[in-house]
C-alpha cells in the first residue's frame, strides 16, 4: 500500500510543476475551538487557491498519511474531540494502527516533504516553553526544521514560549529565522517581540531562492519565515503579557504539561481575552496563507 494518499487536486498541481502549500490540522483540532476552527480551516485553503496555489491540508485518517483533504474529512477532523495531536515521535505508531491523527507542525513538514512540497503554512511554531531548563518542553517543531527542507511561515514562535531561548535553540540548530518585511521578531499575537530577528527577507522571491541555495549547499533543514500578524488584527504586547502570565500560572496550578500544555495555554488566552486572541489567530493564519502561496509561486518558477 502506498504510503500517502495526495488528494487529486494535489496529484494534479505536483505532476504540472504548479505551486502546493501544505497546512497543518493540529490547529484546526486542537489549536481553535469549533466551528470556527472548521471555517478557518476553509478559509485557509480558499485564500491559497485565491493566490494561485494548491491547498494540502495534511493529516493522518484510518493510518493513512493523507495530503491534501476532501471537504468531509476536513468536517471530521473538525469535529472529532479525541484526536491525537501527531509529531515526528508518534506518527509511525500512530499509522501503523490504523489511528487518526492531526498533524503538528514537524510532522506536517515531514509529510510534505515526502509529497515533494516546499512551502507549509501555519499559525506559529512550537518552540522552547518558559521554564524549559526545569520542565525541559522543548517543541519537536525546532528539530524538524534542521532536519527537513521545507519552508514554513509563521507569525513567529507563539508569544507563550521563552523567545529568546525559542532563538538561541533555533541558532544552534542551524534554522534560518528569517522576518518578512521588518527587522524585528514578531510575536504571533504581536508584531514585535521585543527583540531583533536574526534575518530578513522582503520579497517571496528572495525566500524562495534561499530555500533553493540551502540545497545546493547541502543543508538538511528547513526556513522559519516569521511574518508579522497585520497592523489592524494585532494585540500589542502590553496586553497580552498579563494574560499570558496568567494562563501560564493556571497551567501550573492544574500541573497541565507536556502535548497538552499549548492546546491548554491557547483555549485559556481565548477565554481570557474574550475571543480576541482567536480573531487575531485567524488575520495571522490567513495572511501567512497568502504569503505561502507567494514563496509557493516563486519556486515553482525557479529550477529545482
Ligand atoms: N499554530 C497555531 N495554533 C496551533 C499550532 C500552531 O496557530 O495550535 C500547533 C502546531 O501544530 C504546532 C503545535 O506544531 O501547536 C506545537 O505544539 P507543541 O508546543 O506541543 O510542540
Ligand atoms: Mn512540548
């Protein structure tokens, strides 16, 4: 049995040499809650095809590593309550059972690069948690980008973690963190994090030919584009930083760690932001879409 199942629209971009973006499902099942999380999901794909590229939504369903999904999968991922969230550790003995598994952002990557796809949007990475030199939660998500070269843009690390320690790990490792359009980092929610991004980059174009010059210089791994959430959906750094504090301090009274915690730490700034934080999530995961779809585009149009 083949390994992956590519949807035909997927098949067809692939096989004509036209731009693919793939998306991942760990936040359509555990990083927003329903129905929203069913129409954002939607919207994704409709703002890639809007820019002239082929929407692969990944996911494990019934063991199979599916790129690319139909309407109705997408509704029960969408719905299902009990999914598990998969990363590189266990999608192997997730499919091997015949299990259904959302895709987190280091195994949506390993997916699409098997597909033979450059370029992955999402919402934010995973990245190093604050007291990770306690609890040690350091995301999968790091490793997989300085090991598989795909592209993923994102609005930064999501501003729960440890930035400046999400940077150093992403230094030593070799990643290409890469801020579109302006100097400084942005913090998912936030265009700034108050800190500087060790790289910038204003075009697709100049992206795309960096992902194709890593090749060519052998390099393993991937490119972590982070781009700013737009001016008019931010909310600034000043607010969130209580209501981060605060989630953070719940999370620790409810002894909430390891796959749970960012699910946990999402849903909790949801509330405590009476939905604002979801709003916010939802300009940042469509405008990376559109910017995907660009970088896309362009390494199509470069040799391989
Ligand atoms: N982006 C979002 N919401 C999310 C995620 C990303 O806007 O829920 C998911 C991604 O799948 C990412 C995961 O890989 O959160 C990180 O989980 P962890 O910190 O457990 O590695
Ligand atoms: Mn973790």
């Amino acid at each position: 049995m083949t390994l992956l199942s590519r949807s035909a629209a997927v098949i067809q971009a692939l096989d004509a040499g036209k731009p693919v973006v793939a998306l991942e499902s760990t936040i359509v099942t555990h990083g927003m809650p329903w129905p929203q999380n069913l129409e954002v999901a939607r919207e994704v794909e409709a703002t890639v095809r809007a820019q002239g590229a082929t929407p692969a939504t990944i996911a494990v369903i019934g063991g199979r590593l599916h790129v690319g999904l139909e309407d109705d999968q997408l509704v029960a991922l969408a719905q299902s309550k009990h999914v598990a969230k998969l990363s590189r550790a266990d999608m192997a003995v997730c499919m091997a059972r015949g299990g259904t598994g959302a895709t987190t952002v280091a195994a949506t990557m390993i997916a699409a690069r098997l597909a033979g796809i450059e370029c992955f949007a999402t919402g934010g990475i995973g990245g190093v948690h604050r007291g990770a030199e306690s609890s040690f939660d350091i995301s999968a998500d790091l490793q997989e980008l300085a090991q598989t070269a795909v592209t993923v843009v994102a609005a930064g690390a999501k501003a729960i973690l440890d930035l400046p320690k999400t940077l150093e790990v992403l230094e030593t490792l070799g990643v290409p963190v890469i801020a579109y359009g302006q100097d400084h980092l942005p913090a998912f929610w936030s265009r700034e994090a108050g800190l500087r991004a060790p790289l910038r980059a204003d075009t697709p174009r100049e992206i795309a030919e960096a992902h194709r010059m890593r090749a060519r210089l052998g390099l393993p791994g991937g490119q972590l584009i982070a781009n700013p959430i737009p001016v008019e959906a931010e909310i600034p750094r000043a607010t969130l930083a209580p209501v981060i504090a605060e989630a953070t301090r719940d999370a620790e009274k409810h002894g909430i760690s390891g796959k749970a915690l960012t699910p946990y730490l999402l849903q909790r700034i949801y509330e405590l932001t009476e939905g604002r934080s979801l709003t916010a999530n939802i300009a940042l995961v469509l405008n990376n879409a559109r910017l995907a779809a660009g970088i896309a585009q362009e390494l199509s149009a470069l040799p391989a």
